[in-house]
C-alpha cells in the first residue's frame, strides 16, 4: 500500500499507521498484534457484536437524553450502531476472542468502528477525530467492566434462546418416537442386565421428559443474566455517569432488544461478580452430560446390527469404514457425546476463570465469553443436528424385540405376584441354564394355565401401559 493507502492514529504508545479503509483504529490494531491465540475475530461472534452495538446505541440515547451528548453525534452513533445490529460491518471487529485485559480490547474496537462509521455518516473522514472521538463519545459514560459484560449478556441471551429451541424440537422428536413406539415391548436393562419389560415407547419417552426438564433449567438460568451492571462504570461507583444515567441506560437496552432487563442492586458486587455466567455454565453442562447419556444409549440399543443389541435402527448417513465393506457407524450420537465432553472442559474453564477474579473487577471475562459461546452454539447445533439426522429417522426391529422378551428371564419378574419368589427364581435358573423360555418351563410345570399366563403376558400389562 503507499501513504496515502493509510491513516495515523495517536494513542497512549505514540503514532501508528491504520489502513485508510478500516473502521477500526489503533487500539484495536495493537490487540490484534498483541493477541494472536485463537485465529478467530470477534466478528464471528455475531451475537457478541450486536450486543456491543446494543449498548452503544443504548448508551447514546441516555446520554442524549441527560444532556450530554448533542443530536447529531447521538444519531449519528445510534445510525452506526443499527447498521450493526442489521449485520453490516462485523468483519470490522478484528480482536481475538481470547485477550488480556478484561474486554477493554472488544470495547475499544465497538468503539472506533461505531466512531468512524458515524463520522462518515456526518461527512467527516475516518480518523477524524476532533469531531466524534471513540472514547470522549462513543464510550461516554461508560467504563469496558459495565459495557463488556452487559453486551455478553444480551449475547448470551440470544444464543440460549436459540439453544432452547433446538433442545424443543429435540424433546419433540423424542415424543414423536415415543408415540410411535408407544406398543412395543421390549426388555428394560438395569446394569447392562435384563431386568423386567417395558415398552420403546416408554424409554424414548424417558428421554423426551429429560430433555424437557433440562429445557426448563436452562431457562430458569437465563434469568440470572437479564441483571445488568451498566451504569457501574470502572468498579461499581458510577464515577463519570451522571445521575440517572443507569436507569435511562437500561430503559433504552431493554427497549432496542426486547429483553426484560434491570439494573443491579448493588453494582460494585455486580461489577466484579460472574456467578451467573458459573450457574449457566454448570446448568449447560448438566444439559450436556444428559444429551450425551442419551446418545450412549442410543449406541447401545443399535449396537450390532447382528452381533449386538440391534434392538433400534439409527439412519444410515455415511459409509461407516474405508475397509470394512458395509459397515455403518452410528457418527451423530458420537459428534453429540464429543460436544458434550467439550462443554464439560469449558465449565472447569468457567469456574476457574470466576475463581481467579481478584478484587473489584474479573479480569478474565474473555475467556468466559469464549467458553459459553463454545458451549452454547456447539450444543444448539448438536441438538439439531441429533435431532434432524438421528432421532426422527429412527426405526424399531419389533420382531427381534418380542422374541428377546419371549426368552429373557427377567420376564419372570412378572409372575413373582403368583408364584412367589423361591418359585419363579428356580424358574429363571432352569431357564438360564437350559435356554428354554420362562412361559413354556411354567407350563411344563403346570404352574399355570396357558389362559393365566397369557393374561399375565399381556404386553400393556408387562409395561405397566394404561389402555
């Protein structure tokens, strides 16, 4: 590029030279250097970046409203920022996900962005600062520990909404089988051990309740995170807010989001405190630790075909082997369970990172965000890939079901009521032994009529199912 292809920014270090195309300014090239970790940009946390321009646009009204910022600076940065709430402008947002410095790098590149996108709105050149300053205008009344994390906030809001749609229609195709298999009997284990009947209906019912009642959780979780410190400015005191100005703050963010948002009670405590990032992330992990359960299940109750359970039939999407001729693997349940181990490391990560924060202030909120983003966006993902590829295409071998009931011995657990324990136990010994199935032995001993035992066979009777 020659000189003219630039731009010279002046900060705390001294004089650098920008691109003269770039929204982005000299604090954020300097983060952009000082944090090579992850390779992936703020930009691509779409989420993040509109919850930034939703505090930058929320914040200019308020400060347009005390009397602080004049008209045209106020719409012209209100302008900038719906322009990145539409999308416009996120491949601006340059930092690495992962920084030091508790946020204040994703601050300061909202900021420049929003700046000089609103300088060129009033006719004036990027860069040209002595007219709308990214720090003096843009960041007014702010401090990065109120505005960074109340726009992980509303970033995080988002992507559980979206996480907890996934997991609705995953509990519904849950439900779907569970109708569908709403007749079939089949043998439930206890221990990878026959214990007594049941029906696939009621086992992927199961997994549609489990599914509902983490659904329910994570919502309950979201809640903590509506609690907003904007307004706290550097650790709490408010220092160079004006009076009112959280109030009219949050007013004005809930009223560009739609979110029920309110201000903390205490917002020192609320500046340096990230329990509701740790209770989200403990409850996502909880989700994580029950989607992958079901899909060790769903391994095993596949498993085979014919060497195995091969009780169900997951759909066949992709050959399973680069030798094995035919094989077919079941890869969604596994891509699932690999999700879910990665939600339980970002938890520690989590945890450890809110344990770490030191005084009035959390230095690692970066991290943080990184982490419950992973968790989010990959579960949300997961689930739908798990519902869409796995669940509804799943089919039952109802034959092979039956003949496995007919000839387990835990079938004999049914008729303890009428032959009592020391009877049917030596039942299930001769039957383990011999291979003979439980309903011929008790004819053969004649310790019930074909008719009695028939009605105790009932498959609604075996499952417990109400007619």
């Amino acid at each position: 590029m020659t000189e003219a292809a630039f731009r010279s920014e002046h900060d705390l270090l001294g004089d650098r030279l920008v691109p003269a195309d770039a929204y982005w300014g000299v604090q954020t090239l300097r983060a952009v250097e000082n944090f090579p970790i992850t390779g992936l940009a703020l930009g691509g946390h779409a989420h993040l970046v509109r919850g930034l321009a939703a505090v930058k646009l929320a914040a200019a009204r308020a400060n347009h409203e005390l009397g602080l910022l004049d008209a045209a600076r106020a719409d012209a940065i209100v302008a900038a920022c719906r322009e990145i709430l539409d999308g416009r402008l996120h491949d601006q947002f340059r930092v690495d996900v992962i920084q030091g410095g508790a946020g204040t790098s994703s601050n300061m590149n909202a900021n420049e962005v929003i700046a000089n996108r609103a300088l060129e709105l009033l006719g004036a050149e990027k860069g040209e600062y002595s007219r709308l300053h990214p720090n003096d205008h843009v960041n007014l009344s702010q401090s990065t520990n109120d505005a960074y994390p109340t726009a992980v906030k509303i970033a995080t809001i988002a992507g559980v909404q979206e996480l907890l749609a996934a997991l609705e229609l995953l509990e519904d195709a849950f439900a779907d089988k569970a109708r569908q298999f709403r007749t079939v009997v089949k043998m439930g284990r206890t221990q990878l051990q026959d214990a007594v009947p049941m029906t696939l209906g009621q086992e992927f019912g199961a997994y549609a309740v489990m599914i509902r009642e983490d659904r329910q959780r994570l919502a309950e979780a979201s809640l903590l995170v509506h609690e907003i410190n904007l307004g706290a400015t550097a650790i709490g005191t408010g220092l160079n807010a004006p009076d009112g100005y959280a109030a009219a703050a949050c007013r004005h963010l809930a009223a560009v989001t739609g979110l029920p948002l309110v201000t903390a009670v205490d917002l020192v405590e609320a500046t340096q405190d990230v329990g509701a990032f740790v209770h989200l992330s403990g409850v996502l992990k909880r989700v994580a630790v029950k989607l992958s359960k079901i899909c060790n299940d769903l391994r095993l109750l596949s498993s085979g075909p014919r060497a195995g359970l091969g009780e169900i039939n997951l759909p066949a999407v992709q050959s399973g082997s680069s030798i094995m001729p035919g094989k077919i693997n079941p890869v969604i349940p596994e891509v699932v369970s690999q999700v879910a181990y990665e939600v339980i490391g970002n938890d520690v990560t989590i945890t450890m990172a809110a344990e770490g924060g030191q005084l009035q202030l959390n230095a690692f909120e970066p991290i943080i965000v990184h982490s419950l983003h992973q968790s989010v966006s990959h579960l949300r993902a997961a689930c739908t890939t798990l519902t869409e590829r796995c669940v509804r295409g799943i089919t039952a071998n109802e034959e092979h079901l039956r003949t496995s009931v007919e000839h387990s011995i835990g079938l004999v657990t049914a008729l303890n009521p009428r032959l009592g324990y020391a009877t049917a136990t030596a039942i299930a010994q001769e039957a383990l032994v011999t291979g003979a199935g439980v309903a011929e032995l008790v004819l053969e001993r004649g310790l019930l009529t074909a008719e009695e035992l028939g009605s105790i066979l009932r498959p609604e009777r075996l499952a417990n199912l109400t007619v």
